[in-house]
C-alpha cells in the first residue's frame, strides 16, 4: 500500500477517517520511516501552536477593541486606510524613532496627572524631560522618552515626545513648553504584540507637517538643548 | 467579542508583523462591522471574518507589490519595508522567520488548518479554492516550513 505525502498530512490533521484511517495506521505502525514522517508533522504543528500561542493570551489593544464598544466610535473604514498610509510614510523618521520606541518597551511608570500646570504648557517634570532629555543619550527607562525633536519654519524647536502619563508635541516659547498636540500617555503594560503604538505614528504624521527640514541630529539637539532651545 | 484574539492570530500569522497584524485585524474588524448586514444568521461568523480578513490581505500584497515593482523588485521592496519599520525589532523567532519564507497562498492554508485547526473543508471554503488545492499548497508549505526548521535545528 502506498501513502502519498498528501495522505499522511492529511492523516495527521484528522482528515481520514474510517477504514482508510485504519489502513494508514497499520501501515505507519510496521513502517518507522513513515512513522518518523508523521512525528515530524506532530512536531511542527506544536511548533506552530506553540509559536502563535501567545497571541491568544496577550492583552487586545483598544483600537481592536474600541470599534466593538460600540456603534458611535467606529472609525471609518476609509480613515484607518488613511492612517496605513500615514504609517507607512513615516519611514523616513524611522532611523530616528526606532531606537527610542524599542525603548519604550520597558516604560511601565505612571506619571501623576496634570498637576498644576499653567493651561497649555507642561507640567514641571514633562517640562524637564523636555529641556535636558536628548533621544541620543536618554536613559532607557526614562518615565517620558523623546521621539524626535526638529524646527519650525519660524525657527521654535518642538520636541515630539511620549510617556507613559501623556504623549504629544511640544513646542518652546517664551513661557515654557507650549503643548501643541496632547494624547493621553501609552498606559498600561506593553507587551511584544502592541508596542510602538497607533499614538506614536499619529504624532510623526504630525511632526511632519509641523518640521522645517529634517529632524535635528544629535549634534544639533545637543547644541540646541545647550542654548536652552531658543 | 470572543473571536477576537483568533481574528488577531489569524492576522499577525498572515502579516508576520504584530503591528502589520494589527492594522489587518482593526480593517478586518471595521469592514466587518459595516458589512455586518450581509453576514447569514447560521453561517460560523468566525469563517466569515477569516475570509474578510483574507481578502483584505491580499488586496493590500497587491498594492504593496505593485508599489514596490515600480522602483525595485518585488523581494528588495519588501525588504526595504521591514527593514525600517519599527516592528523589525521584533524578534520573530525561527518559527516566524520560516513562515515569512513562505509564499503567501500557502502560508495562509498553513495557518488556517495547522493554527487555526480548520478542517480542509472549511479552510478551502474561507479561501475560496477546491480542497484538492488546498491540499496541495498545505504539503508544500509544510515541508517547505519543515526543511527550513529542519536546517536551523
């Protein structure tokens, strides 16, 4: 009786039934060479499961979650094509970004929440982050890391940056850091399957319609965080 | 919704990136529910969505591939993308190194039966294609994943 490669994946998935089964069992049973072929399948399937397993246990991200809330929240089909497309263009900030998010990672801090701060501008500690944190030398578990920190076209420097309490662009004026774009922080404990978050794409989106020329490199942040970002 | 961490299994399997899995299954998720009218009470919601998701998938390989002929080809644009995408910091590990090996057609019948423990039937009809073809691209996707698990062992 010959067994094709065929039939015994299909013997292994459960796919045979009834006297053929049988017949494929007897003969897996006087033929070691096969019976090794059918072992090798078992063996990759637990690989498999084992592999994708996780997945099933991870905590789902609230954009997977959030359209199912309810009918009200449901984005548009077209607006998360738009937001792919936004994703997928923010290549050119990646060199920069890459570093930082792997970081962020690690972030599980809570920052206490808006504490007295003049409307609009940071807070005491996201404004401390913002004056002397530079992406190059930022410590890896830094509560508030930088994202990217670039110029605009009237020459104020803006520093994107995301935290565990709150996320956004800040940019520098004269009373301090200006908060031009504020997202509630990346909270909660990320896993492998959600870093990198939706939070942080949007915000490179913006940072690229904000920057005059590219993002400052580390020299250049280094010298501007020296004359205090004026 | 119960379906959900399978739905996003499904995805990442397909997508071989978490976050490219995520923005499958949130579009995934999103067309369904604007669909929703069309899905037949008695017919397994979780097939349905699987095929959604599928399609999806593949409407966005074409365009991704056709973006990527115009300047290089095919292998070096999907090469670029991942590359420089943050989500390259993932560690795949060889089972998920071995999957993105695999050419897309069987990679999903490999997900579909050997992940997701569809019956042949039902991951041909997900597909849409004869089971006889299912069959087929699941042995060559199988030992494909097994010569190359079986080198790296």
């Amino acid at each position: 009786m010959t067994i094709t490669p065929e039939e015994l994946a299909a013997f292994a998935d459960a796919e045979i039934i009834g006297e053929r089964r049988a017949q494929i069992e007897a003969a897996i049973a006087a033929d070691p060479a096969l019976a090794q072929q059918l072992a090798a399948h078992n063996a990759l399937k637990a690989q498999l499961s084992a592999h994708f397993a996780p997945i099933l246990k991870a905590p789902l991200p609230d954009r997977l979650t959030v359209p199912l809330g309810g009918h009200d929240t449901v984005i548009s089909f077209a607006g998360a094509r738009g937001k792919l497309a936004v994703r997928k263009s923010n290549l050119r900030w990646g060199w920069v970004v890459g570093p930082a998010l792997a970081a962020s990672l690690a972030i599980a801090v809570f920052l206490p929440r808006g504490s007295g701060e003049a409307a609009g501008f940071a807070g005491p500690k996201l404004a401390l982050a913002l004056d002397e944190q530079l992406v190059a030398t930022q410590p890896a578990d830094a509560s508030t890391r930088i994202l990217v920190s670039f110029k605009r076209p009237d020459g104020s420097y803006c520093r994107a940056f995301n935290g565990s309490a709150e996320s956004g662009i800040a940019c520098r004026e004269n009373r301090g850091w200006k908060l031009i774009d504020a997202l509630p922080g990346s909270t909660g404990a990320r896993n492998q399957f959600n870093q990198a978050g939706s939070e942080n794409a949007t915000l490179l989106a913006k940072v690229q319609q904000m920057a005059d020329g590219p993002a400052l490199d580390s020299k250049q942040e280094a010298a501007a965080a020296r004359d205090g970002w004026r | 919704m119960d379906l959900l961490p399978r739905l996003r299994r499904f995805a990442i399997g397909l997508a071989g990136h978490p976050f490219d899995g995520d923005d499958l299954c949130q579009m995934t998720i999103e067309r369904a529910l604007t669909n929703r009218a069309k899905w037949q009470e008695g017919t397994r919601l979780d097939s349905w969505m699987y095929r959604i998701m599928r399609n999806i998938w593949i409407d966005e390989a074409r365009s991704r591939t056709r973006r990527g002929r115009t300047f290089v080809d095919e292998e070096a644009g999907f090469a670029i993308g991942s590359e420089g995408a943050q989500e390259a910091q993932v560690e795949l590990g060889n089972v998920g190194r071995a999957m993105e090996r695999l050419p897309d057609d069987q990679r999903e019948a490999v997900l579909l039966v050997m992940v997701e423990g569809y019956a042949y039937k039902e991951a041909a009809e997900i597909i849409g294609c004869p089971i006889g073809t299912l069959n087929s691209r699941l042995v060559r996707g199988r030992d494909a994943l097994l010569a190359i698990l079986g080198d790296a062992a």
